[in-house]
C-alpha cells in the first residue's frame, strides 16, 4: 500500500498522482480521483489526545467531525479515560473535547467542541462497500500529525465483509457484528478512530482498535460500517442514554430500587467521579442469584450510561421496585447484559 500524506498544497498533488500511477496501484484517473479525496477529507479529521503516555499506551487516537457544531465520533478506549481531552482540528485549532457519550458494545464514543460551521461528514449520506472497492484509511498514525499537519492516507481494498471473531489479548472483542476487512494497515498506533472513505471521500466505516484474529493470530485491519453505529450515535446526540437523574422534572417513585435491596456493595465513594464498581454482594440477594460479582464495573443501567457511583445511585433510585433492572457490566475485558428482576 502507499502511504500518502495528503497535503492542500497544489505542488503534492502531481506527486500522488505519479506515486500511485508508477507503483500501478491506479490509473492516471483513479490516481487523481484518490489525490482529490485525501485531499478533501482532511478538513473533516481531528487527532485526539488524552490519557496514556506508557509503554504500549499511546495517549493519542483519531475521530472525525460528524456535525458542524463540533460532535467528533471515535473510537471508546483508555485514551478518553481522563478528565481533559485534546481535540485537535486540521488547521491546528485546539479544543477541548467534552464525552458526550458512548456505547461500549459498539466501541465507540462522541465528543464535543465549542465550535460552529465546521466542515464534516454526514452520517446519513454514509455508503456501503463491496469487497474489492478501493478505499481510503484516513487517521493520525502513529502520532505524526500533531497540530496542522494533515492526517496520513493510506490507499487500499476491501478484502471481505464479515462477521468480527477476534480477541483483544485473552478476551473477545465486546463488538461482535459486520465489518469491513481492509487491505490497508490501519490497527496501528493512532489509527483507531480514524475514517474509512471509498475512493472519492465518501465515508463508509469507523476504524477499529487494534485486533488479532481468534482462528489464525493475525493482526485485523478493520473498520465498523457507519450503519451499525448511526442509531446509536443519533440516541447519543439527542440525549436519549443520557442519565435520567440529569433531569430535575422527572418524577421519583415511592419505593424505589436501591443498591442495598438488590444486596450490592460499591467501592467507597472517594473521588469527584469515583468509577462504578461493585465491592461485594450479599448473600442470597437477587445480585448474587443473577451473577453479579465484586470488581465488576457497572456501564449500563436500563440503557443509560452510568460514569459515576453517584450517577449510579441516583438513577436506581428513578426505578420503582416492581421494574426490572438490566445492568451492562464488564468483567475483564467482557461485556456482560444482566438482568435483576423487580420485587
């Protein structure tokens, strides 16, 4: 694959076009379709810096704009796991960028920055791929753009549609729906989070975390197609899995659930947004007969995400005892779906 660091600089674009004509990757018009693409799209990609800085842990990840009021899809990972996250435009403009929310189970998260008429892709005009389409792999690899330098692209194929079997060390990817294999090197450092574009820029799919293969120990270079996530990330955006108990209008029930009548004990409520995980489950209770263990964190509570013991707490508490509670918890690296039964 040739690896293309699109620049708006009218002097590269010849280059492009002759390194991929030369190397007989493209003809001299699919050359110029793809230097024009890389070209366009960069406007639209962000880098994205946050938590890590350790061996093996790089604090940086891609997204790119989904509307012009600054909402960045990307991938969910450490690197959003801290109190101040770095989003950096293509013209070097730096933001902050605020969670607006994520799903876990797809792997991904929105963000926003505070500001306007910023170009970006649209969602609902999102195609669909066909093995063997030429595609674009547009992301902050390996770390290289840091403030307005333009994001690398990388020119290849889609190999294959499938189902995603595959294993993050020892654990299974929580996602396990359609994706696009590409014939691109995209899970390297940096890469997860960035866009995948057919030959003209149109976006098709998210770039995934890095993967190796369950059946052969490969290394996977994937992307999610953008219609497995759009539902999610419309709910998202509209406030549909924001926390209930954010909202001051709601009406409390009169005998609500609450941890201690589904017999589950969390760790001490000791930081400004202390993590939701369960220290221990009391005998008997309907926690123990679901399954429920200490060290699990809980992300999920009736499909609203719970960033804090407090939320967690104050959301039990808008559940009437007679409803059911469903809890999304990860053990490890696993996703696990419960369901705590009313009384």
């Amino acid at each position: 694959m040739s690896l293309l660091f699109a620049k708006r600089l009218p002097l590269l674009k010849p280059l492009l076009i002759a390194t991929l004509v030369l190397s007989g990757l493209a003809t001299s018009s699919q050359a110029d379709d793809l230097a024009l693409a890389s070209n366009t799209v960069q406007s639209k990609m962000v880098k994205i810096y946050g938590a890590g800085g350790l061996k093996g842990l790089e604090a940086y990840q891609s997204g790119f704009l989904i509307s012009g009021d600054g909402h960045i899809l990307t991938v969910w990972s450490y690197v959003l796991d801290t109190d101040y996250i770095t989003v950096v435009l293509d013209d070097g403009r730096k933001f902050e960028g605020k969670i607006v929310g994520a799903d876990p189970r797809l792997e991904m998260a929105v963000l926003k920055i505070d500001s306007q008429e910023l170009d970006h892709f649209s969602l609902s005009k999102s195609i669909v791929l066909q093995p063997g389409a030429r595609i674009l792999t547009i992301s902050n690899l390996f770390g290289v753009a840091t403030g307005n330098e333009p994001c690398s692209v990388l020119h290849g194929i889609v190999a294959a549609t499938t189902s995603l079997n595959a294993r993050r060390g020892a654990f299974k990817s929580p996602y396990q729906g359609p994706i696009y294999v590409l014939d691109a090197i995209s899970n390297n450092p940096g890469a997860a989070g960035g866009a995948l574009t057919d030959s003209y820029g149109n976006l098709a799919g998210l770039l995934g975390k890095e993967l190796r293969n369950a059946q052969n120990g490969t290394w996977l270079n994937y992307a999610l197609p953008i219609a497995q996530l759009t539902t999610a990330v419309e709910d998202i955006i509209a406030g549909r899995t924001r926390p209930r108990s954010f909202d001051e209008t709601v009406k409390r029930p009169d005998n609500p659930h609450t941890l201690k009548s589904l017999g589950i004990r969390m760790v001490p409520d000791v930081l400004a947004k202390t993590p939701p995980f369960v220290d221990s489950i009391t005998r008997n209770s309907v926690a123990e007969q679901k399954g429920i263990q200490p060290d699990d964190l809980i992300l999920y509570l009736n499909n609203r995400r719970i960033d804090s013991l407090n939320t967690l707490v104050n959301e039990i508490a808008l559940i009437d005892k007679i409803d059911d509670i469903t809890v999304v918890i990860q053990r490890d690296n696993n996703l696990i779906d419960i369901t705590l039964t009313g009384q």
